[in-house]
C-alpha cells in the first residue's frame, strides 16, 4: 500500500488532486484509516490513474474520463468523442496559425519602420446585417469616382426613410461590387442598417438587404474619405502579411460621420480567405 503523497510522487500528480479525484468519485483510495483519515493506495490503481491522466491530456473533462473508465461510453462512442476532440485542436491550431501570422507581421512591420505601426489591421468575423440601400454606378473605384456618386446617394437615401416612418438602427454601410458591364465600372451600394422587412421600399428605389455574414480583414479610417487610399494600401499589406488574401471589394463601415470630414472615423472590412 502506497501513503497518498507515495502515490502522487509515482503517480506524476499532486496530493490535493488526487483528494479532489476521490471527491468526483473518479480514484477512490483503497483505503481510508478511520481513525486518522489517512488515505491508502493499491500499486493496481496506478493503471487506472494512468488512464485518467491520459484521457485529460486528451481535453476530455472529468466527466467525460468517469463515463470511459466505467465503460459507460462504449467504443463507438469513444471513436466519436475522439473525432470531435480532433476536430477542436485542428480548428485551435488554425486559430493559433492565424494569430502566430499576425505577429510575425507585426514583428516586420516594426523592424522595417523602427516604430509601432498605428494602422491595426484585424481578422475578424462580420455578423449579417439589415440595411436599406440606393443603387447607382460609378466609372472606377478611385476616390474622385466614388465620391461624386455615393454622396448623392446618400442625401436621398435618408429623406425616403423618413417619408417611409424608417429610422436608421446602426451605421451607414457602403459597399461595392464590379459592374455587369465591365470596363472597371463599379456599382455603388449606399446603406444604412435598419430593421425593416426585407424588399423594395414602395417605389422609393429604396432596397432593404439582408447582407450576409463573412470574414473580414478591418483596419479604421480617420479622416475624409478623399484621402482613404493610405488606409486602404495599409489593410492590403496587412492582408498579405497575414496568410490571407482578399475575396472582395472593403465594405466601408461610417462609425461617426461629423460634419468636419477630417473627423469622420470609418471602419474598412474587406472579406478574405486563407491564402
């Protein structure tokens, strides 16, 4: 018979698990002094500690370790808790992968600037989201294109949601896609988030969307917009820096929107994949 502290040195563990093991009811010592409370243990239970150390090395929790030991989980089940398990450290190292990217790039930006960079850029997951839109199309993508279209967009999007009984319910999101007839033309989304039924808004011209979810690389825009092409030439270096790369044209996210432009704050969100 192994002393408690015997048994936790052989068994690679401490006294006071093994005390919390005989309190779940998972490692009952083989015997217990009445008098003293000493705990004992058989040299034949080394196994079954053995088994509940490897069964936790796995992730699986204690409950989990109880229902194998006690052959409550036949081997069917087993397979199965052991896929999923497979499944959470794949999914874990991926996240790992992703965040083990993000610092080396860090790390080169700050070796090639000799400083921290201000322009952050995050991998994050984009909820969906409601909005209501007007349409048009510009001829390019360029600043001097887009600026001309979706202001006027905007100055109507807004009166039609008020003559409608629509109160915007979050920011203004602008969005952009490749026009059906080509030649660089883009189409020109002009939204803000509300909660409306999803359809044409009578025959304002007004769209309500359901935009769907997606990942996104977002970096924050501070100032007018006529001078976003740093900010978007940063979130395209932190994009490839990442292991990612860009699936899309960058929503634009208007977070406050002042009447001084140089004080506007927008959050760009560019959809990616892994590279």
């Amino acid at each position: 018979m192994f002393t408690i502290g015997d048994f936790a040195r052989y068994g690679r563990v401490s006294a006071r698990m093994l005390r919390h093991y005989d309190a779940v009811g998972l490692l009952h010592p083989d015997r217990t002094d009445p008098a003293t409370g000493y705990r004992y243990y058989g040299a034949a239970q080394l196994a079954r500690l053995n088994r509940i150390i490897a069964l936790k090395d796995l992730g699986f929790t204690l409950q989990q370790v109880r229902a194998v030991l006690d052959e409550e989980v036949g081997p069917e089940e087993l397979r199965g808790m052991l896929r999923l398990r497979r499944v959470e450290l794949e999914a874990a190292m991926a996240a790992a992968a992703a965040r083990l990217a993000q610092v080396e790039a860090r790390l080169r930006s700050i070796e090639s600037e000799g400083h921290m960079s201000v322009d952050d850029v995050v991998i994050k997951a984009v909820p969906a989201v409601r909005v209501a839109e007007l349409t048009a199309v510009a001829a390019g993508y360029g600043p001097q294109d887009i600026g001309p279209v979706i202001g006027p967009l905007y100055e109507q999007l807004f009166p039609l949601l008020g003559e409608a009984g629509l109160s915007p319910t979050g920011p203004g999101i602008a969005r952009y896609e490749d026009a059906p007839e080509g030649g660089g033309a883009i189409v020109v989304h002009a939204g803000v988030t509300v909660s409306a039924p999803v359809g044409p808004l009578g025959d304002t011209g007004v769209a309500v969307v359901e935009l769907p979810p997606f990942e996104a690389a977002t970096i924050v825009h501070r100032g007018s917009m006529d001078g976003i092409l740093p900010t978007a030439q940063a979130l395209a270096r932190g994009i490839d820096a990442s292991g990612y790369r860009s699936a899309g044209y960058a929503r634009e996210i208007n977070l406050e929107c002042p009447e001084d432009r140089e004080k506007w704050v927008t959050e760009l969100q560019e959809p990616v994949t892994r590279a």
